[in-house]
C-alpha cells in the first residue's frame, strides 16, 4: 500500500496529524471519514482539498466514508464563522445530499466491489430518533463544559467583536461531531476522522468522546489538511462574482477552468500538486518547464485540463478551450454555435451588450449597427471603410457587404448577434 500520510506531505495537504495516525495506517486497511454540510446542493472549489484526501486515502488503500450532515446541518458549525448559519429543513437537505454525492462520485469509487469501495452516510439517519434526554445522558456526560469552552472555535465566537454571540445549538455542535464519530466507530468501524484545519477542535473532541466512552485502548484518530488560500493570503476560491462551484448551472465549464488557467505562478505550483492525481515526477517535470518560460503558463494550463476534466468531462474541457479561443485566438461561426447560451453569456459578459427588437431584424447591417446611443462604430462612413478593409465580423464570419441584410437567420441559439470590430473589439447585441 502507498503511504497515505507520504503522499498527504509531498502533496501540501497536511496540517495537523494525531501522534500514531501514520503507524496506524501502515498496518491496516483503514476506514476514514470526511464530513460535509448540504447547505447547498453543490460542492465548490473549496471543498475540493477534503475530497481529494479521501480520493488519495482510496487509492492508498483505505476506505473512504463521505458524511453528508443532514442533521448538522440543520444546526450550523460555528468553527470560522462570526453569524449563525441559517438552518434548512429535512427536503432541502435531501435533495442537496444526493446533488453531492452525485458529485463526489466522479472522485471516489462508490460502486466497486473491492472492499475499500466509498460509502455515503448521513448523519440525520442515526440522529432523528435520538431525543435530548438520551444525548445529554449518552453524549454529554463524558465531555466537560471546561473542555468546550477551551476549543478556539468556540472562544472566537464568544469574543469577537462582529459575534452576536454563540447559540446553545450552536454550541453543542462538537458534541454532535463527537458523537458521529463515535457512532460510525462502532457501526462501521471507523478510526480516522479527515478534514480541514479549521475542524482540529471539533474532531479532537471526538476522539476525546471515544476514548471516555470505550476505554482509552480504543484507536482513533484525526488528520487535516490546511485552509488553501490564494499567495497573497486571500481566501482561496471566491472571485467578485462568488464562489466557483463544482456545478454547471451555478459555474459554466469554462468559467470553471478560466479560474484554474488565470491563477497566479506561485498558487498554480501548489494547486497542482493538491488538486489533480499527477504524480511527483510529473509535476516536478511541469514546474521546471514552467519555470524555463512561464509566459507559456504551463502549469495553469495542465492545472486546468486535469481537473476541468476530473469536475466535468474531456467534453466540456474541449468546449471550454474552444470557448476561450473565440475571445483570444482562431475560432469559426460552427466554434461560437457550438456554445451553449451559459457559456456564450461567460464569454462575453464584459463586453458591451446591446438590445435590439426581433422586427427591426432584415435591415442593412450598416444601419443595425450604427445606432443612436450603440458606440460599436463612430459613424455610418467609418463602418463602410472597415468593412471594406476586412475588419468587420458578424457571427466570426467576415462582413462582405455593409449593406447586407442583417436576418433571424444570422441569430445565434435563436437570440444573439456577435459584431467584431478590429481584433480585438466585441459587441453582444441580444434580439428580443
């Protein structure tokens, strides 16, 4: 078996590890867990590094359990957060659970029949039937208000400024952590809780509540990897439009991987190294050419396919370059139909945007584009002159004519027009 914790290290991918964890997973085919709330019916970049510890716990040879907090979230964890989280009800919470593993299926093997195939479990199972009384006689008898009071999480929020406060609810929140890792120690034998580093207090409690509960002989373990941030510091995957999310409808494939080929040379040589399977010659390979010319932005570029294709298909990776090809570099009218609205609207969302109503469709082009208030062209004669010379495109497609007819036909998925003026100069006119 590979080493786990050897390829966590070379990785980026470790912060913290339990005294005996890396021995432990040396001498067995170990069952591990990573926890994550459906609060949203799709994963973004941030969760990635959690999921990409189980895909590598898997293929070391262990066994990947993937919680999806259906009760937990119900609740909100105050680890990193200065406002209670709203809570969601019990459909909501179904329909985003099977989005996620719908997703993280495409990183870890949940069909296989090799003993360490993955397995999804939700919290909400083992914890809708058990009342107050029983948790505060089972659970929190064994883990002291002193103890609780001492995790950071718990701390920052009592005494931060922008805090409101902590809720009782909130509070409890390690004990319900703590109890999942117990409950799933003795259902399904696991020993090893993952995740980020911000989670170190509420796993330890766990552990805690394992040994008071069964003895101290008893075997159980945390590891987490670190809170991935941008070189300068900043929180890693948020862009001023929000999140990048894992799916299509929230971020196109190729706003997807324009992310991954615009992030800098510094974040590209560690992102690599975390976010795809690429093993330690080849991306030492990759950073030593990158080097040697770095305006050729190999690594982006690597960074980018890997994981486009590992998130969504080789399709939508090949739709995704072709995509940026149209806005800078050769691409055909077939090229800009193929788009899909999503990633035409991706495209050219900075580029100036124009309306134009259906029944003024059929004129001349020199007058559909020359109009008060559109600055595509100074003037009616400037547009003859570049047309003339070459340098008007609709659709990608050399304007011949300035006086040819401008018709439904020409609309792109039945509603937009592209005008080019020169090389680099677009314009989005959308036909209501």
């Amino acid at each position: 078996m590979k080493n786990f914790v050897e390829e966590l290290k070379w990785r980026g991918m470790l912060a913290q590890i339990m005294p005996g964890t890396e021995e432990f997973l040396q001498k067995n085919m170990v069952s591990a867990y990573l926890g994550t709330d459906p609060t949203a019916d799709s994963l973004h970049i941030g969760h990635l590094c959690g999921i990409m510890m189980l895909r590598h716990l898997q293929r070391c040879g262990h066994k990947p359990f993937l919680l999806v907090g259906g009760a937990t979230g119900m609740i909100g964890d105050p680890s990193g957060k200065s406002q209670e989280r709203n809570l969601l009800d019990s459909a909501t919470l179904y329909h985003n659970q099977e989005a996620i593993k719908k997703q993280v299926a495409k990183f870890l093997d949940f069909d296989g029949t090799e003993p360490n195939k993955a397995e999804l479990v939700n919290n909400y199972d083992w914890m809708k039937d058990f009342t107050f009384l029983d948790f505060a006689r089972e659970v929190g008898k064994h883990i002291t208000v002193n103890y609780m009071m001492a995790k950071d999480s718990v701390k920052m929020r009592l005494n931060g400024e922008a805090s409101d406060g902590l809720s009782f609810t909130e509070f409890t929140y390690q004990l319900l952590q703590g109890y999942d890792f117990l409950y799933q120690y003795q259902k399904y034998g696991v020993r090893l809780q993952l995740g980020g580093n911000d989670q170190w207090g509420n796993m330890t409690t766990g552990t805690e509540l394992i040994r008071r509960t069964l003895g101290a002989e008893a075997e159980a373990y945390c590891l987490t990897c670190p809170l991935i941030t941008k070189a300068d510091g900043k929180k890693f995957g948020k862009t001023e439009s929000g999140n990048i999310w894992l799916a299509r409808n929230r971020t196109t494939p190729y706003a997807f991987y324009q992310f991954w080929l615009n992030v800098s040379d510094d974040d590209a040589e560690r992102y690599i190294k975390i976010f795809t399977d690429l093993d330690k010659t080849t991306i030492d390979a990759l950073v030593e050419e990158h080097r040697q010319d770095p305006g050729r932005r190999t690594l982006q570029k690597r960074l980018a396919e890997e994981i486009t294709t590992m998130v969504h298909s080789k399709e939508d990776l090949d739709m995704a370059i072709a995509a940026s090809n149209i806005l800078f570099g050769k691409a055909t009218k077939d090229s800009l139909a193929r788009l899909d609205e999503a990633t035409l609207n991706d495209v050219f969302k900075d580029v100036p945007h124009y309306e134009l109503a259906k029944e003024d469709l059929g004129g001349q082009a020199v007058d559909l584009f020359c109009r008060d208030g559109w600055d595509i062209f100074p003037s009616k004669s400037e547009m003859r002159k570049l047309v003339k010379g070459g340098g008007v495109s609709l659709n990608k497609e050399k304007l011949a004519a300035f006086d040819r007819p401008v018709t439904v036909d020409d609309l792109i998925d039945g509603k937009y027009l592209l005008v080019q003026r020169g090389k680099k100069n677009y314009y989005l006119i959308t036909v209501k």
